[in-house]
DNA sequence: TGTATTTGACCGGT
DNA sequence: ACCGGTCAAATACA
C-alpha cells in the first residue's frame, strides 16, 4: 500500500486526516414564536464554499470552512442541513478543530456587524473567552433552552458541563499539555461552540436578533457514526501526542494503521 | 478593489 | 454509475 515516495506518505496522511477528523452533530432549534429561521451562530468566521442536494434530504446540505484556512492553516469545516422532519432544526456537523487564532481564544472583532454575522452579545463571546469568568459561564447557561433531541439516543455520552478553567484556547504547539488536552478537550472544546439563532436569512448570513433565544447543541457528544468514530477520537490520545504533524489535530485510526509502519521513516513528512 | 457567495464541474469512494 | 464533498470561475456586495 505505501510507496516509498513522500507524496505517498502524504497522500496516506491526507487520506488519514479527512477520514479520522471527528465529527459530530449539532441540532439547532429556530425559534418559530420569535420568527427567526436559519442556523445558528457559532462565533467562528466560516466561509461557504459549496452547497449540494442531498439525496432523499428536501433540503440542501452547505459547506462550509474557517475563513482562516489558507491564511492560518486552520482546517475546520462544518455542514449545515435543514433538518427534514422539523425545518426549523438544523443538522450542523463539525470537522476538526480550529487552529486558527479564533479556535484558540479570540473571537476577532467582526469586520462589518452585518457581514460577519458576529454575535455583539457578551454572554456568545465569553463563552469563546479562553477566560471567560464563571459569572458569565452562569449567566449563559440560564438562558440556554437544551436542544433534547438526543437524548432519546443510545449513543450519548459526555454530559456537557460549562468548566470554569479555561477553554478551547489550547495552542496545538503546546506538547506538554497535550495528554490532558486531548483526554478532555479533543473535541469537547470544539464542542463548546455555541450559537446564536439567525436571522431570516438563511444559511450563512445570519446574525443575532436581539430577542435571540438560545438553542446551543445539548453539550452532548451524540450520535458517533459508528464506534470508529469514537475510536478515532480516543485513539488520538494516543497517536497525536507523538505526532510530528502539530498542527493537525487529527487522529490516525488504529485500525487502519499497520503497527508496523516505519513512521521513524527519513523523508517521511518532509 | 478586495472579499464572500453561488453554482456547475470535477473527483474519489462505494 | 451514483453520491457526497470540494474546487474554482463567475458573480455579488461593500
């Protein structure tokens, strides 16, 4: 299967990466007593780069990626679909982890209040604070209206929790805290992104009404795809805390992996 | 003029 | 061959 060429090694990675990135999903409920419809707000800048019909789906699934991807590397993307069964929920799913300065603690001021779809509201934006203080954490979770369409679901696990210690502000270069990183943040602090309901426009150009009722995914990792999924998740515990590739929080699947694998190859991820 | 969105084409997996 | 995901040119917008 491997060749002893880089690209090779690389074509294998990139493979790796794209099937081993976890994902989970986010149900979001609109509010219809407020009249809002679209998805939500997740106070990372996304950039839409493509939209298809799925099949036996009424609506059409949007693509779309961290804006900081070519400028910062950061390979964070997320779909978004209309639910089928109740239009004002949206199916939004989540791949890899933001390595952008924005998934590490800033919520960058927005460029325009109506492009960016920014949320002005302090309790969205302490949410994203690697700091945000316990008071605002409080504030926040009383007005969070839990999304409890999973819990019907076997597959549910890792109750959410709003700590009080800082978040999702771990830098990907930080080796040393890796092993605790990756047991309790890998992806539940990608699952800390919260979000506001749109406005009538749907899709992508939505921001905060200031009525906004707050739906935020049920702060439950749910509904892995497959025990894979959660196997990829734990395994990078394990294989991204010795990784040379930084600054890629993904995970190599075991399973898919020979043991074997001359890793220590020279030339192998130059 | 720079940035974001749209949308048909393309590609890889099944 | 079909389908989902991505690319990239065209277009829109500020």
């Amino acid at each position: 299967m491997f060749g002893s060429t880089a690209p090779n090694y690389l074509c294998f990675f990139l493979i790796a990466f794209r099937k081993a990135t976890p994902k989970w999903m986010d149900h979001v409920r609109v509010s219809c007593e407020s009249g809002l419809e679209g998805p939500h707000e997740d106070s990372y800048n996304w950039r839409k780069y493509g939209q298809k019909d799925i099949l036996g789906a009424k609506y059409p699934r949007s693509y779309y990626r961290c804006t900081f991807r070519n400028t910062q590397g950061c390979w964070a993307t997320k779909q978004v679909q209309r639910s089928d069964e109740d239009p004002t929920v949206f199916d939004i799913t989540y791949r890899g982890k933001h390595t952008c300065s924005q998934g590490n603690n800033a919520v960058l001021p927005p460029k325009s209040p109506e492009k960016q779809e920014k949320p002005t509201h302090s309790h969205n934006i302490d949410i994203h604070r690697a700091q945000a203080s316990q008071e605002s954490l409080t504030k926040f979770r009383n007005i969070l209206s839990v999304n409890t369409d999973n819990l019907n679901n076997g597959d549910m696990a890792y109750p959410f929790t709003f700590p009080s210690t800082s978040f999702g502000c771990m830098k990907q270069d930080n080796h040393s805290l890796i092993p605790w990183a990756l047991e309790n943040e890998s992806f539940l602090s990608d699952l800390y992104q919260t979000h506001l309901l749109s406005t009538t426009i749907p899709e992508s150009n939505y921001f905060p009404s200031p009525t906004f009722q707050m739906n935020v995914f049920d702060g439950i990792y749910s509904k892995p795809h497959s025990e894979s999924d959660i196997n990829e998740i734990i395994s990078t515990n394990t294989s991204a805390t010795n990784s040379p590739i930084p600054d890629f929080n993904f995970s190599l699947d075991p399973v898919e992996i020979d043991p074997n694998f001359p890793f220590n190859t020279p030339g192998l991820f130059s």
